[in-house]
C-alpha cells in the first residue's frame, strides 16, 4: 500500500474499529515503506535489496488505561485494535495518559523529491560502486569493511479521535562507508562517516567515503601515547558518542518525571558554559528527521534547549505536558512499531567562533579524539573510553597518532568548563556538532 | 504455507531461498509505579534470496499469496541480476551443508501462552514496587517483560525444509539511587529460549530486584579506580562479553574478510592454552541459552564449533558463501532477525569453556586486582579486538579477598592480549549475558558466557 489516501482510509477504518470495541480514545500511527538498498562487504557490493511494508499501530485509551498494539497483517485489522483495547482495559489508570489536539501543520517544503520513485536498485548500485572507488584512487591500503546506500520512501499517516488527521511523504537517502586501513601486520581503526540527502541531486558519496579512509590512513600506524590530565578536543563525532546521548536523556521531560533527569529541576539555571547554546529543530532544511509533525501529529518547530550555557527548555510529549503542566513540544519520537517516545530531532549545537585548529593552537599538551569508544552515562554524567583515531597535541600542534589511550570525566563538570566551540560542523547522523575542547580530562596511556 | 513455499521454490528455477515468519512479541514496562507500555506486536511475511550469476538479490514482501510471493521472487532475481555486473568477487557455490529437514519446537513444558497478560503484568508492577521499597536512597526504579515467539518456515532449493519455533522471554530491572544530588544505578536482566518457567527458574525476578537496589546504593559512596594495568577475575558475564563482543565479532567470515586481526591468524597461537572458545546452536553445559538455534536462516543445521583450542585458532564462523570460500563446513551461523532481513553471519551461544581452577583459588591468587562482574554502562569492540566494557560491579581485590566497590569502572585493552594473560580458568559455568541482544545492521538474540577466568586489563575509572 503506497497511496497516501489508501493509508489515510485505513486509519480512519482501524479508528472506528478500535472505539467500537470500546476504546474512549483512539490514535492510529501509520507508516509505509519502500526501501532499497545496496550493501558493500569485503571492499565489494555484496547484496542489493528491496522491501516493502505497511505497519499500523494502535493506541487504546480505556477510562485513561492505555494499551498499544501493532501489526503488518492489514487482513486482520480488527484482531490488532481488538488487541489494544484489551491491553488497555488490563492496565493501570494514569491522569496523564491524553492525546493531543489538532493544531495547525503548515508542511515542510522539498521533504518529498518524485524523482526518488524512479531511483533504482541498479542506481543504488552505481553509488555503492562510487565509494569503493574513491577508496582505491585514495590509496591501495584501505578496504571498505562495509558501507551502505539506501533509498527510502516513507508515507507517514496519523488519525485521532480529537480530529488529529494527517499524512506526509518523504523521500530520504541515507549512505555511510567503513573503512579499514591495513599495511602488513598494522591495522587501523575502523572509521565511519555517513550522510543523507532528501533529493536525488543532493546525493554526493564522495565526501563520506573520502573522509572515513583518509581517518583510517590517519589512525595507521599509532603508537603508544601519554598520560596526562588535561585538555581534550572532542570531533563532532566523538561529542555525538560523548555528550549527545546526555542531552537526550537529560532533556528529556520523561526523565525529568521519573525523577532521573538532574536538568529537569534546573529549568533557568547555568548547566554548561555561556559558550554552549542547544537547539533542536525538526523543520530543519535538508535534516535527517526534519518532517512536518511529531510521532502523536503536533507540528515540529524550532525549539532552544540550552542557551548560553543555560537549560531553557525540555522536550515534551503530550504525556508529559500534561503530567508537566506544560505546553507539548513536538518531540514524540518513534515508528508505528512502538508507542511514542520522546526524543530530540534534528539536534544542533551552536558553532563558535574559531576554527578547530585555533583550539589547537594554544594546547600545550592534549588530544584530539575522532571516535570514542566506550561509555558514557546519562544519570552520572561519567564517562570513560578509548580514544579511537586519537592524534597527541604538542605545542599547538598535531603531533603523531597515539593508540590505547583511554578517557575519563563527568560530562555535568566538563560542560561547565569548556574551553572552546569550533566554528566547523560536521553531520553526525540527525545531529549537527562542532568540535569542542574539554579541560581536566583524565587521559590515560596503558 | 509450507506446501505452497515448496512448490514455489520447486518453480522457479535457480538457486534460492524463502523463509517464512511470523512474530508475535509482548513489552510490558513499568518505571516508578507506572505503566509505560504494555503492547504487542504481530508480523507476517517472507525473505527471498536468490543466487543469479554468482551474486545474491533480496526482496521482502507482506503479500503471502501465491501471486504475492512470486513478484517477490522476481524483485530478488532482478536484483541480483543487475548487481552481476558491478561485483568483482562473485560467489563460486554455497558451500554443502547437512540442511534442517521437520518441525523443531520450543523446549519447555510451560509455553509463554499459558500465562496470562494480567499474570504477567501483576509480576512486573510487584517486582518494581520491590525496587523502590529496597532502599530509602531509591529514586527511580524501572522492570519490564518482554517476549518473543517466532514461527519461521525456511525452504530451499537445495534441500532445506524447516519448520522452526523459537521462544525467547526477558526480565529487566534498574535501580537508580540517589544521595547528596549523585545518582547511581544498577542493572541486571535474564533471558531465555525456552518457555515462562524456564525464565523464572534462572534466577528469580526477587533476586534481579534486589541485586539491582543493592549495586545502585552501594555505588553512591563508592570511589572510581585508578587507571592503568591490572590482574582481574571476570566472572561468567565479563568473560561472555569478552567471548561474544571482543573475540566472537573478529571471527565472524565476513568480518574477516572485511580485514580483521584474525585473518592471518589461523592455527596461530592467539590465546592461553588454558582457553577454549566455542560457539554452538545448542546450549552446551546448561539449557535454555537465549542464541540456541536448530536450524540457521539459510536452512543448515546448527552445530558446536570451536573456535579457539587450548588457545589455537581453529575456525571462524561461516554461512554457506564464506564456507565455500575457505573451503570449509558451514557452521550455521547465518542469521535473519525479522522476514525483512537477509541473513548474516552472526553469533549464537559463545563461550569459554570451564577449566579447572576453583572461583575461590582463582581469587585467592590475586595479591591486588580487581573482581569484575557483568557488562554495565556502555561497551564497543573493533574488528582489531580492542575493547572497552564499562563493568557492573567492580571490586578491589586485596590480599586475595574481595573487598570495597569501585564505581564507573571500565575494562579495555586487545581481547587477544587478554587472552594471552590468562593464568587461571574456573570450574564453573554459567550462560550470563543478561538479556542479550547484538547489533550488526540488525539485532540477533545471542548468549554467552563460561566459567571464571583470571587475567590481566587496563581498568579505566577517572585519576
């Protein structure tokens, strides 16, 4: 089924089915997918796809019990809305369980390219064959361990009983490389990159698989590096690994409900340094996530999380406006899989004002990390890891690649002391991030 | 379904595969008191793989009619024929395989069915309510229940005609204390093939609860670890994470091939000769292990293969193609998650097999180490087995006794280095990777474990 109306219809239909069978409220969360995809392993195309599938979710509400349930088996619909309303009637009453009104949606332009209906698995095939190549004219030494482009079309539909009832269509390319250098019995790091276009002309592979082979190459050969406390440039990558997933969590007002976010009491207060400003924007032009309206149809807007170093927003679902006494923000996340989570969209942090190699300039010693590898706690704020494609700084400047050297901090601590926002970004997955640069970070040479 | 999966693949001419599943799968999820999910989930539709000119194709479909199945088969034939001619490498045969014929069931005497939502449900909101009543330093408690219950059909044009069950419930806890505004948490879970009994007869739901409230407040006041290179004992967990994640990954084909550090390695001394690891469709030792699979995605029967013997590298893990390539058995380790999903080389149950050493001597043989158990926050290895794991429960070991918690503590280093620093395996076993569940491109339930083992690794903590 890949016609929007059909969808729409269908959810109108499981809407009624699932009141008749005696839910209060009801919200139906539709989405179908057509996707092909060609798999680069082995530093070869290995496999080239296609599949398609409709899924349709289904929210219950029963005197504020709630109950979800989800099927693909669209023959037998009423078996799944049958589902959600005895899950709903077999759980706890909660005053916080709603579903939101309608408000206004005004679409986001150029989410939906009609050239993508044309694009085949054979031009999916050309790019993958693309990357490869950029690999070899770069240098004998690397492989492409793995990599993937995929073309993604996606019909998302959402009907409620308050009179929510909207479709979109979107088209989206998604593609990243993985590349290993190996030179006898040296082996990199593996490095990754990925990027994403919503339209055909904005395919560029290039870029990608050029940056993950020239990290491989840089990462070739390390050695053993230094033990030191001190400062510690983080990539965009490696803020992605390192501080996003906190945000996520901390500003999340589910957390800040259940009582495990520490920013969520802190509303209005300095969390970070002034030179830190967060935001969050699902209408983002060109975004990975940018659509029109959240996973429960609440149109998405620009909203700041933090600015100048001061938490000024959480991301709310309807659940926890409610439960919050404040107003939803557009960040019910998720598939027709699931029920709504919350979670941010396309997440960016402001870029500063100097380049990443002025943040260099004045280290006398410290590191530069392109990927970490390890763990970093959203409640404690610690983490801990290895420092993966880590370059040592010596006197402003990178001075050779180092290997086994792990690093440690508290996240809460390090955002209050940080000494610099590049005003380079890089595309991390649905994330945008500058390089920042830490101070008092345990490094540790083993 | 079986008959026309057979006639289908009878005409179509080629070599090719159809699997058929149905999932049924059940999440309750309680944080706090509250219910925050209670839902279920039902999929139908069938995989295609075709094998045109040396090149594989896939194509997914919901539609299970006759017609349905066959423009699927189509999809997957064009797709391979149009990768023929842009693939250097092109596949020479898949490798002969003992191929799953019958039914396999699920082992147990009391399936999931037999247990109603509202039992299931009442176990969950008990057992979270146990957490926040475990300590007055308690601030956050969150206990869920999950379940999956897979019907796959697998047939093929070359002999396999499996019809598989499989039957995997979960039970987690977290405790999240807090204390002059720090927060800690602690986590357990369990996982097993097998039906409700089998899951709750692991280790009770009580204990999961308990353990979590009692690592969480204890973590409070407990101070990080110094960096740098020390003698631990791992428990079942640690040395499952380690079997699975650092060692397991770097010998799966595929990834070998890609360039990983085993490529050269086989028949090399890559370990201790102290240490065999194995990885089995079975659950050797002791049942129910989450990855025991009869019959792999592309229809072979599974079996045990040994991966490391007294510390020699004897084999990787391989489908049908990677086999073929070097000229080996396959081993059964070609794994799909969901219909959607081409099968891929994946782990089942990986593990270190029990030596001779008892837990007690094992720890009494370390002057000042470290006692490490279970995979906590966070963790990633490489295809060049460098590893970091944050750890559970860390505690010093002074004196050859195990003493005070550390908190945050990480382990990482080179799992072949690792393995090379062991000195002393355990006469133990236990299948302990929590609720197990592995990403590479899609999820595959696994297990892991083994017995205790003593050895040496870089502990990350903050100086």
């Amino acid at each position: 089924m890949n016609n929007e109306t059909q969808l729409r219809e269908r959810c109108r239909e499981a809407l009624k089915l699932t009141k008749r069978h005696g839910a209060d409220e009801v919200e139906i969360f539709a989405q179908t997918s057509h996707a092909i995809a060609a798999d680069i392993e082995k530093h070869d195309l290995q496999t080239s796809s296609s599949q398609q599938e409709t899924m349709i979710g289904i929210r219950a509400l029963v005197n504020q019990q709630v109950g979800f349930a989800c099927t693909n088996v669209l023959d037998e619909l009423e078996a799944t809305c049958v589902d959600a309303v005895k899950l709903a009637k077999a759980s706890p009453q909660d005053d916080n369980n709603v579903l939101p009104m309608p408000t206004s949606v005004e679409n986001v332009p150029d989410l939906y390219d009609p050239k993508a209906e044309s694009f085949s698995v054979s031009d999916a095939v050309e790019q993958t064959i693309r990357m490869i190549e950029t690999a070899d004219s770069i240098d004998a030494r690397l492989v492409l361990g793995g990599g993937t482009f995929s073309a993604n079309l996606l019909t998302r539909c959402i009907v409620n009983s308050n009179g929510i009832d909207l479709a979109e269509r979107s088209s989206l390319f998604v593609y990243y490389a993985l590349a290993t250098a190996k030179d006898g019995e040296k082996v990199s790091n593996m490095a990754f990159h990925f990027d994403a276009s919503h339209s055909v002309d904005g395919i560029d592979v290039v870029p990608i698989a050029t940056r993950a082979c020239n990290d491989a190459l840089g990462s070739l050969g390390a050695e053993k590096g230094e033990s030191f406390v001190g400062p510690v440039i983080l990539s965009p990558s490696a803020v992605q690994d390192v501080l996003v997933g906190l945000f996520a969590f901390q500003l999340n007002a589910k957390n800040a409900v259940r009582g495990s976010s520490r920013w969520g009491k802190m509303l209005g207060e300095v969390i970070a340094h002034s030179s830190l400003t967060v935001t969050d924007d699902g209408r983002m032009a060109g975004g990975v996530a940018t659509s029109s309206f959240d996973r429960e149809g609440i149109p998405h807007r620009k909203l700041t999380l933090i600015e100048s170093g001061v938490a000024t927003s959480l991301m709310h679902s309807a659940y926890t406006a409610k439960a919050m006494s404040a107003n939803p923000t557009a960040h019910a996340s998720g598939s027709a899989r699931s029920l709504p989570g919350i979670g941010p969209t396309n997440l960016s942090i402001k870029p500063g004002e100097v380049s990443k190699n002025d943040l260099i300039a004045d280290i006398k010693r410290g590191l530069l990390v392109n990927r970490f590898s390890g763990s970093s706690n959203p409640i404690s704020g610690d983490f801990s890891g290895v420092a993966k494609a880590a370059t040592l700084i010596k006197d402003g400047k990178l001075d050779r690649p180092v290997t086994g050297t792990l690093i440690a901090g508290n996240a809460f601590e390090v955002l209050k002391s940080l000494s610099g926002v590049s005003s380079e970004t890089e595309r991390v997955f649905t994330a945008t991030l500058p390089y920042l640069r830490l101070e008092g970070i345990s490094v540790t040479a083993d | 379904m079986q008959e026309l999966l057979a006639r289908i693949v009878a005409q179509s001419g080629g070599w090719i595969e159809l699997r058929f599943q149905e999932r049924k799968t059940k999440q309750i999820a309680v944080r706090n008191g509250t219910l925050e999910e209670s839902s279920s989930k039902r999929i139908q539709g069938i995989g295609v793989r075709a094998l045109v000119d040396g090149v594989f194709g896939f194509a997914s479909t919901t539609n299970l009619t006759e017609k349905g199945i066959l423009r699927a088969v189509a999809e997957a034939q064009g797709a391979a024929q149009t990768s023929a001619s842009a693939k250097k490498q092109r596949i020479k045969g898949l490798a002969n395989a003992s191929m799953g014929v019958g039914t396999f069931p699920v082992s147990t005497s009391d399936p999931l069915d037999n247990h109603t939502l509202e039992e299931k449900l009442a176990l969950v909101m008990t057992i979270d309510e146990r957490i926040r009543n475990g300590s007055s330093l308690i601030v956050s408690s969150a206990t869920s229940y999950a379940e999956i219950q897979d019907e796959k059909l697998i047939v093929t044009s070359d002999g396999a005609n499996a019809h598989v069950f499989i039957s995997i419930p979960e039970f987690r806890v977290m405790a999240v204390a807090q204390q002059d505004g720090e927060q800690c948490f602690g986590t357990e879970a369990n996982s097993v093939n097998g039906g409700w009994s089998d899951l709750m007869g692991l280790t009770p739901p009580e204990e999961l609860a308990d353990y979590a409230v009692r690592i969480a407040v204890e973590q409070l006041n407990a101070p990080h670890p110094p960096g740098g290179l020390a003698t631990v004992v791992l428990d079942p967990g640690l040395v499952g994470v380690l079997s699975h994640e650092a060692i397991g990954h770097t010998v799966e084909a595929d990834i070998v091939l890609g360039g990983a550090i085993t490529a050269d390695k086989m028949n090399q001394q890559v370990a201790s000769e102290l240490v065999t690891m194995l990885d089995s469709g079975i659950s050797e030792h002791l049942p129910h292990a989450t990855g025991t699979l009869p019959v792999d995605d592309e229809g072979v029967a599974t079996c045990k293969t040994t991966l490391i013997e007294n510390g020699v590298l004897r084999s990787y893990l391989h489908n049908r193609e990677t086999a073929a390539h070097f000229g080996v058995e396959p081993t059964g380790n070609a794994r799909a998650f969901e219909y959607s999903d081409a099968p891929l080389i994946r782990m089942r149950n990986t593990y270190i097999e029990p030596g001779d050493t008892s837990v007690e001597d094992l720890i009494a043989g370390v002057d000042d180490g470290y006692y490490m158990c279970g995979l906590g926050f966070g963790g990633q290895a490489d295809s060049n087995a460098e590893f970091m794991f944050g750890v559970r429960e860390a505690r010093e070991i002074k004196n050859g006794k195990v003493g005070k918690l550390v908190r945050g503590a990480t382990i990482s280093g080179n799992a072949f280095d690792v393995l090379h620093s062991v000195d002393a395996v355990g006469n133990d076993f236990k299948w302990d990777l929590g609720a197990g569940t592995c990403g590479k491109s899609q999820a595959a339930k696994v297990d892991a474990g083994g017995p205790h083992l003593r050895c040496k690794g870089t502990i990350g903590g903050r100086q």
